[in-house]
C-alpha cells in the first residue's frame, strides 16, 4: 500500500516512517482494495504530555475512512488508529459481502 506521510512542526526520522508503513501494510489483510493511505503527524505546543496527534485517511474504491488520534507517542497513536481502521475495514467488506 502506498503511505504518504507528512509531519507538521517536526521532521519524522525514518524509524517512525518505517513503523507507520509496516503498520499500514497490515490492514491489506483486512481489505485488499484499499488504494492508498494520507499520514499527518502533528505536534502541538502545549504543557500536556498528550501532544502528538496522527491523523490517517484511508482510501478505499468508492469511500475513504478517517481516523484521528491524540497520544503520547506517536507509535501510540499509529497502534490505536490501525486497530480502529481494522474494525472499519471489516465492517466494509461485511457490507460489501451482503450486497452482493
């Protein structure tokens, strides 16, 4: 799957490019269709420890998902939002399964 990763008010080094995209390649077991994936990573200034923010937008034929997640760490956020997108993804092709 192609990962387009953008970080803002930071520069991402490549250990944390190479999880997220390992991690993304793993939601091709749920779907196989999914076409790409838009990473935003995000650090906020602000005094609370929970200031890192990744942001995914999946792809898919006829449909994209969104998932936004405020962590203390970006491999955090990468875990819980793929978990969240593993659900989606299995929903989808159960919708898609029913209709056809």
């Amino acid at each position: 799957m192609k990962v387009i990763t953008q970080s803002v008010n930071f520069t991402a080094d490549k250990e944390l490019l190479n999880f997220i995209q390992v991690k993304m390649d793993k939601l091709d077991r749920f779907f196989d269709k999914v076409i790409n994936a838009d990473v935003y990573l995000k650090v906020e200034n602000r005094s609370e420890k929970e200031n890192k923010i990744f942001e995914v937008r999946l792809n898919v034929p006829g449909d994209s998902f969104v998932v936004k997640k405020e962590c203390k760490s970006f491999e955090e956020g990468v875990n819980l939002a793929t978990h969240s997108l593993e659900r989606l993804l299995k929903k989808r092709k159960e919708k898609l399964r029913t209709h056809v």
